[in-house]
C-alpha cells in the first residue's frame, strides 16, 4: 500500500456568502449561450492565536491560517431568456508550517482549484432545481496554468 503524505495546506471549511438567482427558463434549452466570470482573493496570512490554538490543540500552535473568497458569476443565455447566477464562497486554510510564501503560493492555487469544485458542485446542485430536468455543469479548470484570477473571464 502506498504511503499518502498529507498536504501542508489544508481546508478548514467553507460558507456560502452569497447567492443571487434570476431564472426566466423552465427548461434550459441544450443551444444557450454560458458566460463565466471568476474572481478569487486571499486574505492577510497570520499565525494563528492562543484562543484558536486553545480550541484546535497544541497541534496548530505554529501553524498559520488565511481565507478565500471566490465569487463565480454564471450567464446562459437563449433568445430573450437568460439565467443569472452569482454565487460568492468563503474557505478558511491553515498551513503547518511558517513559510508565509508557500501557503501564499498553495493558498492562491490549490485554494481556488478546491473552492471552485466546492462551487461548481453547489451550481450543479442549485441549477438542478431551477429548471426541469437539467442542472449548469462548469467545465473543469486546470488552476496551475491559471495567473491572477481576479476577474478573470473564462
């Protein structure tokens, strides 16, 4: 059996922040038009603090923690129809570690690639149940080809 090393960075877990649907489809026509918008920051890398580590245990003493926020904006569009879908996430990540410039690098790729497959199945889920018999599948993204996310069109 293989020895699986855990990564330094790992997902503490994730929020819903927002999420604003408007739907003029009953059944989403197979020939629509999907626009995608996505933007993803991090925020201010810091140790984690007594109280924290008081909570979790001794294991996350020197370990350091951040946060992301990804807010994926879907449009399909057909005739004068359209589906618009903002959804907004929060991630919170801790490292095991204290090389601030490494959990920036694996926050700001594997943090993206892990809240936008948290998002793309909670769109598939949403969309679903917004018109019959067909859900909003997002394509999958390579993260590590991928620079600057802010805003960026897909």
């Amino acid at each position: 059996m293989a020895d699986i090393k855990r990564a330094s960075m790992q997902l503490v877990g994730t929020r819903i922040s927002k999420l604003t649907i408007k739907n003029d489809f009953i059944s989403l026509p197979d020939n629509c038009k999907h626009t995608l918008d996505l933007d993803y920051k991090i925020g201010k890398i810091q140790s984690i603090d007594e109280s924290i580590t008081k909570e979790l245990g001794e294991n996350f003493k020197d370990a350091l923690i951040t946060n992301g926020i990804m807010t994926l904006t879907v449009q399909n569009s057909h005739d004068e129809n359209s589906m618009d879908i903002e959804i907004e996430a929060d991630a919170c990540f801790i490292y095991f570690g204290s090389d601030k410039e490494d959990f920036e690098q694996l926050a700001r790729k594997n943090g993206a690639a892990t809240l936008y497959s948290v998002l793309r199945g909670q769109l598939m889920s949403i969309t679903s149940q917004c018109v019959d018999g067909k859900s909003i599948v997002l394509p999958m993204l390579n993260f590590s080809e991928i620079s600057g996310l802010a805003n960026k069109k897909i």
